[in-house]
C-alpha cells in the first residue's frame, strides 16, 4: 500500500464514521468492507 493509499483510507475512515454516528448505523459494516478494499489494493 502506498502511503497516498493510506491517506485516502484514513480520509474515509473519519468521513465514514461520521456519517454512522449521524445515521447510526453500526459499526461492524465498517470491518468487513475495509477488509475488501484492503485484498482488492493489493
């Protein structure tokens, strides 16, 4: 993974997750779907 890789995740991560609390939407959605991204980037 590239470090700009990276940077977009953690953009991601902090947008996602706002947007969870706001609609309260669990959490756990968030493990498997980084799990995808993380086997499709490599």
């Amino acid at each position: 993974m590239t470090l700009n890789t990276v940077f977009m995740i953690n953009m991601f991560f902090s947008c996602y997750i706002r947007t969870a609390k706001i609609k309260e939407i669990n959490l756990k959605t968030i493990v498997p779907f980084t799990f995808f991204c993380y086997k499709n980037d490599k």
